[in-house]
C-alpha cells in the first residue's frame, strides 16, 4: 500500500448508527492510519436520538480512538450541511467525505493517490448503488435532467458525494454565502483539477433515503445555484403576457366573423382556465425562489453543535519536537534538539 506524506481529514455524518460507529471507525484509523503520516477522524453526529453521542464520547477517552473529533448537532439537517461542520472544522491538508454505509473507505488510497499527484478533486462513483423506490428513482432522473440542462453539471456523474477535496478548495468554498450548499456542486464547475474515479463495493446497508427530504434539498440547489429558475419566471410572464394579447386578438376575430357564438362565455371560460394555468406555474417557482431568500436572510445559522469531544490522545501533537517543563509557577518550554532526541 503506497504512503503518503501529508495530513488527511476524513468526515464521517453519522445518525443512530451506535451499534456500528465504533467498528466503523476502527477500521478507518487502521487504514488512515497506514497510508498518511497524519490523520483526524472527524465525526458528525446529525442529532441521534439513540446512544450514539455516548458511545462516540466514550471513544474519545484514554483507552479510546486517537485523533478524534466529534460534533454532535442539536438537530437533523441535510447530508450535505452536516458533511460540512466536519469540512469547515478540518486541519487537514486534503479532506475526504465518506458515507459509512455507502462508501468504501478501503478506496481512499487509490483517491488520494490521485489528489496527490495534483488533483484538487477527487470524485469517486459507486458502481452498486443502495436499493431505493420506484418513485425516488423518478425523482432523482427527473432532477439531475433539470440540473444538468440549468447549470450544465450532472451531479449524480461529475459530483458524486464520495470526494476528496484539497484545503485550497475548501478555502475558496468559504468565500460563498452558502459554503454548505456550494460545495455540493462548485467543486464540478470551479477551475480546479479534477479526477473521476470509479468502483464497485456493495453497500454496508440498505438505507432509503426519503423522497421528501430530497425533494426539498433538490429544489434548494436548483434555485441557488442558477439563474435559470428566474430565467423560466420571466419567460412565462412573458408568454402570458403574449398568449393573453393573443388571445383577445382572437376573440375579437370570432366576435366579428362569426354569429352563432354564445354571447361571452367560450372567450370568459379559456381565458380563465389558461391564465389561471400560467398563473399557478409562476406562482410556484416565484415560491421556491422566496424560500431561498428567506434561507439567505435568515440570521441564526444552517447548523448548531450542542457538544465537541475532543480525543485524549493526538499524535500530531506527540510528533512535536516540543516539551513543557513547569517549575514552580513558572512554565518553561523548550525545543529539544534531534541530537537529544
């Protein structure tokens, strides 16, 4: 297995995964720990409501994982702001997001391998994907066809969530008003070197994802990461617009060529059902567009940590050519030589 000379961040979001978190994270630090000179584990528990917070606490002890950081949040967010407490919180050089029960972390080698001959993205693709619904299968086509012809970029193809991504990407994502929604999709479209891999593992369990909540969350990307929605607000006010003018250039033609028509009623009831039409499609995309101001504007943040733990035991800090000596009330530190050492 290669080496390499660098500080790894690996995120993991978990929720109600007491029972596997711990094996989870062993096998992680074996692996990590084998492969870079550094590493943190970085662990998101996205508001659990069973003893995961315990059992993650617990693991930060003496006798627990080294290199540990945990941040329980006080709520359930989306996958992508949870991913990001962790990603705005690394030290690391690169930063890997996994999903345990979807990623195989026995990959990140083979990614970080490409990260370190100068890619500051490392996509990879699961070939076998975790069993969902007929109807989310639909929801998902529908909306990564809208995605890609609004914004140019297949999501599902060219930014699978399973990523490696340099602190320069990371830097420059905290410069937008909404770091946690744009990483989902800048590191895609941003001018930075980008690799694509793929693999095939099988996932480690069967979790469906819930209609609903993607339902929301694709509408949040789609109306804050192009102007194409607005684009599509105006184009129908102004066919309305047109169709209404028209229209009553129409009805007046009937009025005049024709003398068998009921007075008033064909023209009033078309052009009611029509504008009504019209009306409800702008209305509904003006909707979304509101609610995503209202997001811009809101004062109190995406996410709140009710709890960080912290591991009692750091090797990048025993790796410092450092030691403290206390004498007294006096602190004295001084840096020991490689001689001495």
């Amino acid at each position: 297995m290669a080496f390499f000379p660098c500080f790894l961040s690996v995120v993991f979001v978990v929720r109600n995964q007491s029972d596997e978190v711990e094996k989870i994270l062993s096998d992680a630090a074996s692996i990590i720990a084998s492969t870079v000179s550094d590493y943190e584990l970085i662990v998101v528990d996205n508001a659990s409501d069973d003893d995961s917070v315990l059992v993650l606490k617990s693991l930060t002890g003496e006798n627990g994982l080294a290199n540990l950081q945990v941040y329980a949040l006080t709520k359930e967010v989306d996958a992508d702001t949870a991913s990001w407490v962790g990603m705005e919180n690394a030290l690391g050089d690169f930063i890997v997001v996994i999903d345990p029960l979807a990623d195989d972390i026995c990959f990140v080698p083979e990614m970080l391998d490409k990260a370190a001959r100068g890619a500051d993205v490392v996509f990879a693709k699961n070939e076998k994907k975790i069993p969902q619904s007929l109807a989310y299968r639909w929801a998902d086509a529908i909306f990564h066809r809208l995605y890609n012809a609004f914004n140019g970029v297949h999501l599902a193809k060219e930014a699978p969530q399973y990523r490696i991504l340099s602190k320069r990407v990371i830097n420059f994502i905290l410069q937008h008003p909404q770091p946690a929604m744009t990483y989902r999709y800048l590191p895609a479209t941003g001018g930075f070197a980008r690799a694509h891999l793929t693999y095939s593992a099988t996932p480690k369990a069967a979790r469906k994802k819930r209609l609903g909540d993607s339902i929301d969350r694709g509408m949040r990307l789609l109306v804050s990461t192009t102007r194409a929605p607005m684009r599509l607000v105006t184009s129908l006010s102004l066919f309305g617009a047109v169709a209404n003018l028209v229209y009553c250039v129409y009805v007046v033609a009937v009025g005049i060529l024709k003398t068998d028509v009921a007075p008033g009623w064909i023209s009033f009831s078309l052009q009611q059902s029509g504008m009504f039409f019209l009306i409800s499609l702008v209305l509904l995309v003006l909707g979304e567009y509101i609610l995503n101001m209202v997001s811009l504007s809101n004062e109190g943040p995406l996410y709140h940590v009710g709890q960080e733990f912290t591991s009692a035991r750091m090797t990048r800090l025993e790796k410092l050519n450092i030691e403290e000596v206390v004498t007294g009330t006096a602190q004295v530190v001084t840096f020991k030589s490689e001689q001495s050492s």
